[in-house]
C-alpha cells in the first residue's frame, strides 16, 4: 500500500491497562491499513501475543507490578518504617531513571521521523519539556488523554509544577477524551487548549479476552481456591485498589444487600500505595463480613480476566471519580451486568436499566439496592448481560474507533 500513514504510539507502562489499550488500538490502526510502532517498556508484557504491527521494547524502567504484594497490615511497625525510606530512595532513582528514558525516547524518535506520534497518559509534569521539544522540531503529536489530573492525592511539589504540566497539552494538534463528560472537565481545567483539538471517541472493547475463554475444570478448580459452592453468586471487583474506586462504598453496600441475598464479594486486583488495606478489612470485621468478602491481592494476568467473569454474577464500579473504565468493556464482552457510579464518562458508556444499572456516587444504599435486584432476578441479570455483549460488538468496536482516529488525524492541516 502506498503512503501508509506512519503512526508510532508511545506507551511507557509495560505492563496493565494502558499498554493492553495501546495493543488493541494498535492493531485496530494497522488493520486499517496505517504502518504502526509501538514504543514501550522493555518488560512488555504481551510480547507473545499475535502482533500486525511493530514493536519496540526501547524504556527501561521497572516493574510495576511486585510478584508479591505486602499490604500494610501485613507489615510490623518497623518494616513499614524501613520500607518507607526504601521507597523515597527508590523513588529518586527511578525519577532519574525516567529523564533519562525520556531523552532516549525522543532522539529516537527524532531519527525515526514518523508522521505522528500519539502519547499515551501523561506522568510527570517534565515531559513537557521533551514534549515541546518535539513539537517544536516540526514532528505531529496526539494525545489519548485517559487521565488529565491526579484521583489519589497530589503532593506539594506536583502542585508546584501543575502549570508546567498544563503547558504540556497546548503541545498536541490532537487530543481524544473518552467521554463529553471528560472534554467538558479538561476544558474547564486546561483553557488554554484549542478546542478545536479536542475530540471524543469510544473506549474500546475487550474482546481480545475472549480467546482465553476458561474450561469447565477451570472455571470449578477456581471456585475451590476461593472457597465458592457450585453455583454460588458471585459480586466482583476488579482491578486496581486505590480510594479512588470507591471499595469502602462498596463493602457498606455488600453489608446491606447481604441480609436480602447470598451471595460472595470477590475483591481482586493489586493495592495501590494509596490504599489502607487494613482499615479496609477492620471495616469488614466491623460488618461481619469476613466470611463473604474474598480478596485475591494480586496482579492479574490478561488470561485470568475471563476466568473471573464467569464467576461473577454481577460486576460492580463504584468508582467515586473516574474518565472511564477498561476493566468496565471487560464485563461487556463476557455478557455480564454491571453497576456502576455516576462518575466521569461512566454514565457515558452504561445504559441504566439496559446493560446495567448506575448509582450516585457515594451512595451505599442505592448501590445495595441495584446489587440485590441482580442477584436475586437470574433473568434480569442474563438479560443485561446480553445487550451488555451487544454493545461491545457494536458501538464499542475498535475499527469503528480506529476510523475516527484516522478521520481526525487526515482532516488536520498539519499533516
């Protein structure tokens, strides 16, 4: 094919959400006939899957994701002391570490000339200085813009420098928000950005996990670990621990839907440093909800995700601020139900009373409510569950999304 277009896509996570984005769009983009490199970490995590596209493991960083995970309650007072100065240290490190995979980045890019670059969430507020750099060297820079301000606290140096990190999004000629709900928001923080280089598109679907559709003996064996009776109801979470997503909400709710119905609360994902897991479960004790709420602590392979969502009865997201939500599509393509807050671009994505139902932010009793209602109606949670899949074949698709990528990016006078 002639003059395919050249796109390089950036993403410096590895491993987790953004970078299983990254691959399915990448994809998308290249069935459309574009020539697409993805610049990532060097532990790319799905280096052994199908790939129509190039790959460039070129970051080194670290890991994101510790093998083991030890949550506060699980650490004496004098580890947590030590740990936390091993953390500043390692932090300072890998601050340094993140310049200096930066400045590789962009002198890469500079020799490889493609005819857009399209970044990925931005970290620090000192990539705007790379950032700018490249734009002023006359290369076309784009945005997907999952997160534009801090959910789990902002230090003092972060406020600091938040007009510096502002400045970093006057530098793309385009930016895509995942909902009218975020572009309403980052317009009211970022004024300074052309409006006109603001659009909207969909957060893809998850249908790539299908191929890891589980077995029976699977699906049974995983019961077992997590302590589940044959066809035992199922309320799960997963994903990322962190305040943000709303878990003590959530274990108020379970509190109350729980003497209207039997059900299990699976809580699955890896706690963030933001989260106080043992207040979280001093909280359970405090509900007697010990024996009704399983936790699996951990990072989640992308071939567990299916096994989980064949345990789940109904999946909740009672995320109190939020853009949008992968670990949501996720749901959809397995046919499940869901439960979501009224936060970001959430109300954006569920259809209430259709795919699922949405619930004020914050609010345990209407949450209880809605969690009652679909594990006690087995036919109303089926049926969610199948226009739930509906969506995610359709208004979800990611050529569909891919296509509007490409409709912007050959519509704009620089390029």
């Amino acid at each position: 094919m002639e003059n395919r277009m050249r796109i390089f896509v950036i993403e410096s996570d590895g491993s987790g959400g953004l970078v299983h984005y990254a691959y399915q769009l990448c994809t998308a983009l290249a069935e459309e006939g574009c020539e697409v490199t993805l610049v990532t970490a060097v532990d790319y995590e799905l280096d052994h899957f199908p790939h129509n596209f190039q790959v460039v493991k070129l970051l080194r960083l670290w890991e994101r994701y510790e093998k083991e995970v030890e949550t506060i309650a699980d650490a004496s007072k004098l580890r947590r002391g030590f740990r936390g100065i091993y953390t500043k240290v390692r932090r300072a490190f890998r601050a340094v570490r993140w310049v200096l995979a930066w400045a590789h980045l962009t002198f890469f890019l500079l020799r490889s000339k493609p005819d857009i670059i399209q970044f990925s969430k931005m970290h620090f507020a000192f990539e705007s200085y790379f950032i700018h750099y490249l734009r002023k060297r006359g290369i076309f820079l784009s945005q997907i813009c999952h997160e534009f301000e801090e959910r789990e606290g902002q230090s003092y140096l972060e406020s600091l420098l938040l007009g510096v990190r502002k400045d970093v999004y006057t530098n793309f000629s385009a930016i895509f928000l995942h909902a009218k709900e975020n572009r309403d928001r980052f317009k009211k923080l970022y004024p300074s950005v052309p409006e006109k280089s603001l659009h909207i598109i969909e957060h893809g679907n998850s249908k790539w996990l299908l191929r890891f559709t589980p077995h029976e003996l699977e699906i049974a064996k995983k019961r077992r670990e997590y302590g589940l009776q044959e066809g035992q109801k199922v309320v799960l979470f997963f994903g990322l621990l962190a305040p943000s997503k709303g878990l003590d909400d959530l274990i108020e709710a379970f509190a109350i839907a729980s003497k209207e119905c039997d059900a299990r609360l699976l809580i699955a994902g890896y706690p963030t440093k933001f989260i106080d897991m043992t207040e979280l479960k001093k909280n359970i004790a405090r509900l007697n909800l010990t024996d009704k709420v399983l936790f699996d602590l951990r990072y989640l392979r992308v071939e567990e995700i299916g096994l989980l969502m064949h345990l789940a009865t109904v999946v909740v997201y009672p995320y109190r601020s939020s853009t949008q939500s992968g670990a949501l599509q996720a749901a959809y393509i397995f046919g499940k139900p869901v439960i979501a807050s009224m936060a970001g671009g959430l109300p954006e994505v569920v259809e209430d009373g259709k795919s699922g139902f949405l619930v004020p932010v914050q609010s345990p009793v209407e949450l209880a409510k809605r969690i009652t209602e679909l594990i006690s109606n087995p036919s109303l949670a089926e049926n969610m569950g199948n226009y739930a899949r509906h969506l995610a074949d359709t208004r979800f698709s990611w050529n569909t999304i891919a296509k509007k990528i490409l409709a912007v990016y050959e519509s704009l006078d620089e390029f």
